[in-house]
C-alpha cells in the first residue's frame, strides 16, 4: 500500500528524499555502541543511563533542600483552575508567574465557547494526518490569517510548538549545511539542528558584528546557512536585533529564521508580533515561526513564509503534517477567536506593557538585578547559586508568589534566576506586594553560600539562616 511519503514525493517531485532507515534525531554513533556492561534485566535497561541518573539526583538534592527548610516545592504545582494571574494550588491562593497567558485569552469565555463549538462539529480530534483526511477547514482559516498578519505567501498551523522548530529546521537543512544559532536560541531551536545533522554555531547573544566575523570566516565551507534568531527571548526578556541580523544574513547569502514564540500577542502596537513591532517587511525573514501555547491561549506551532517554501514542508516535511495528525479542532478554533479578542480588546495589551514598566521600575529601585531585560512582560531577576534560587523560590511559594527558579544547564552557572511572566491581569497591588516580599527573601539569600542543588547534604549548609517553619 502506497505510504503517505510515497504520495508527497509524487505530488513534490523535487522535494528532497529523507534517510527514513533509522530515526533523524538518533546519533549514529549511538546506533553502533560495542557492549561492554553486564545484563541490566527486564525494566532496567535505562537504570544506569546517564541522563536518568543524573535527573533523579537532582530530584533527590532539591527534596532534601525542602525537607530541610520545611519550604513548599516549587515544581510541578497543579492549578485547580485555569493558569493566569491568580491560581489555586493545593487549596491555597497564589499570586502566578509562571503562566505564558499573557492576555489571560486561555480562560477568556469568547475563547473557551469557540473551542467547545469547534469540538462539537468535528470532535475532538482531527483523527488523521492532513494529507489524507485530517484537513479541517478551520486549519486554512487560521493560517490565511497568520500569512496575512507575517505578510508572508502562506502559513501552516501544527500541533507543537517545539516540534515546528525542530522539525522545520530537520527538514531544510542536512550534512553539508550549517545552523548559525544565537547563543541564547531555544531548545527546541538546538534540536532541529541536531535532527538535521547540519553543523551548528553560535554567535554571541544579539550581537550583529559577532555574527559577520563567524560567516566571514565559515560561510564558504557550507552549502545553505540558516541564521536563528528570537523576536522576544524568553530568559532575559529582550527583543531580538532582527533588522541588523537580518542584514547581515543577506550579506552572506544566509536564510533566516525568526522564533515568535513568545512574540505573538505580545509585541507590536496591536499584538501581532515583531513583524509589526519593528514594522518589518515580511520577506525579511525566511521563515517565521511561532508558539499558538502562550499568548495566543491555545496548544500548538506555526510557521508562516513563502508560499512554494510552506507547500512544500506540509506536503513532505515529518513532524510538520506529514506522519503526524493536525491540531486538535478546539486548539484551532481557540486562536481565531483569541485574535478576535486581541482586536476587540485592545485594552489588554495596554494592561499588560502597563504591568511590565510597574513591575521592572520596582524592581529595579530596589536594586535588583533583571540581566539584559528590556522592561517587557518576561522579568528576570538574577539569584545567583542553584541553592540560592531554588531556596527563593521556594520562600516565595510560601509566602503565596509563584516564580519559577531557572537553573543551570538552562541558564550558565552563575546566571541563575527567578523569572517572572506578567499577564493583563495581574494588579498594581499584587506586583508592588511581589516585590517588597521578593526584596526580603533577597535579604536572607545573601547569606546561603553558594553552593549546587547537588552539593546539597544537611541543613547547617545553609548557615545560620530563618529556615521557615522549623
């Protein structure tokens, strides 16, 4: 029977073959490992895996910690309710900055009617891949749409946000070509280049003269050259350099791939993202590509482009529509009426930029460190020390502040942080009360030695500080 690969190469000629003899995303020299270790038994062949060890003892370091200090933890809390401004977690209320729902869209009841609408008439689910008979006609409304707010030839909606960026790059790009990545590009950014088996650099983090000296001097060794870059990062709160970046991409002949993740309802006058933002034409960038999880209160990826470029990833590209089934009708239908609600409520972004300059002037007299923040919605505070974020966190849970704590390898030893993502409707008094709590934990912080969640044995490691509850 003729595979839906089969049926893509037909009708795309052209498109390039993929090695689908072993997965894209496994390193060959893996595939090959000579046995040297004993039998491990039925349910323990990963038991000694690096990685698995390695994560349950962080997860045992961190218990220690709590079970020291007698904090709450801080990992993996569970909304009794939707995940905005305030949330209720294990019966108790907390002040939530650990929600992408930046216009609060997600519990919006125009957004939540349009999703159980889109459920009722054709379910649940698409129930198959698009290219034989999951092509609801929700998925062209929505990308008619998001082409028009890129002004870019077309679009195309997918079910995962990483997925789209790791699967976009996997695909247009292999042995021979080159990821040119800024230092501080997505995880999911990293993957597609490792799904791709392209060779990857970095330049140094929004740094335009950083990135022509690396293609002066590597440019000529590869075929095509992607740049990647963000339009609003996600660690430091910063906006991307795009125009400059882009300048120089087009100097050395390089593609360009812009991640709106955190972008999209966000930025620009009106919430359509850098594009408008900056008031960029669209055919600057290649291919822009973005999250439909955060500001726009759904689940899901997109990627907007040239128009031939877009029909050729859904019609052959795996992990875009091809092997994979569509979003879900209410994921879609939940976008829609979230631009819908972006337009006719304008007052929301205007709440949410409003909350961002409150909450960073504070901060900021209080003579807090917010890295390379640019006063927008996403707001670092640096803490530096595992233990000393991880212990901030967890005060600040206590006290009914829900920050996560961002740690080494996400962020490098040293920068370790509180990250805080402010919504439209969070209130004056609840950023002012954040930071005066924020400020004296900080106070207590200053006396934890610097030590790692790993190093982390006893108690009196901590020194001689107020531990909570003990």
């Amino acid at each position: 029977m003729t595979d839906e690969r089969d049926i893509a190469r037909r009708l795309l000629a052209g498109a390039r073959e993929r090695d689908t003899a072993a997965p894209p995303d496994r390193p060959k020299a893996a595939q090959a490992t000579p046995r040297t270790s004993a039998r491990r038994g039925p349910g323990r062949q990963f038991a000694d895996h690096p990685a698995v060890v390695a994560a349950l003892e962080k997860q045992a370091a961190i218990q220690r910690l709590i079970d020291a200090t007698g904090l709450p933890h801080p990992l993996f809390l569970s909304p009794e309710g939707h995940n905005g401004a305030v949330i209720r977690s294990g019966g108790n209320a907390l002040v939530n900055y650990s929600s992408y729902n930046y216009l609060e869209l997600a519990g919006h009841p125009r957004v939540i009617r349009a999703a159980n609408e889109a459920a009722e008439r054709y379910g649940t689910s698409a129930s198959a891949t698009r290219i034989v008979t999951g092509e609801i006609p929700l998925y062209g409304v929505l990308e008619r749409r998001l082409a028009d707010i890129y002004r870019a030839g077309a679009a195309l909606v997918t079910s995962s946000g990483f997925l789209t960026n790791a699967a976009v790059i996997g695909f247009l790009l292999g042995e021979g070509d080159v990821a040119v990545c800024d230092s501080l590009a997505h995880a999911s950014l990293v993957a597609g280049t490792q799904w791709a088996g392209c060779r990857r650099v970095t330049f140094r983090h929004n740094d335009p003269e950083s990135l022509a000296a690396l293609l002066r001097t590597c440019r000529h060794q590869f075929d095509r050259a992607l740049v990647i870059i963000e339009g609003h990062y996600s660690m430091d709160g910063d906006l991307g350099r795009i125009a400059e970046i882009a300048a120089v991409a087009r100097t050395y002949d390089c593609a360009v791939l812009v991640d709106e993740a955190h972008a999209i309802g966000v930025l620009g006058a009106t919430g359509l993202g850098s594009r408008e933002h900056f008031d960029l034409p669209g055919d600057l960038v290649d291919i822009w590509a973005g999250s439909l999880s955060k500001a726009l209160g759904s689940t899901g990826g997109f990627i907007a482009g040239d128009a031939d470029l877009v029909q050729a990833i859904k019609y052959a590209a795996p992990g875009m529509a091809l092997y994979t089934a569509g979003p879900s009708p209410a994921n879609v239908a939940a976008v829609l009426a979230g631009l819908d609600v972006l337009a006719d409520e304008p007052d929301r972004l205007t709440r949410l930029w409003s909350n961002a300059r409150l909450f960073t002037g504070a901060l900021r007299a209080r003579g807090m460190n917010l890295a390379d923040s640019e006063s927008t919605p996403i707001v670092p505070v640096i803490v530096p020390g595992e233990i000393r974020a991880g212990y901030a966190a967890a005060a600040l849970l206590q006290r009914g502040y829900n920050a996560g704590a961002i740690l080494s390898p996400v962020v490098p030893a040293g920068a370790e942080r509180l990250r805080f993502f402010l919504t439209s409707e969070h209130t004056e008094r609840q950023l002012l009360d954040t930071v005066d709590q924020l400020g004296e934990i900080l106070d207590i912080v200053h006396h934890i030695p610097d030590l790692t969640i790993g190093a982390f044995e006893a108690p009196d490691q901590l020194g001689p500080l107020p531990v909570p509850g003990r």
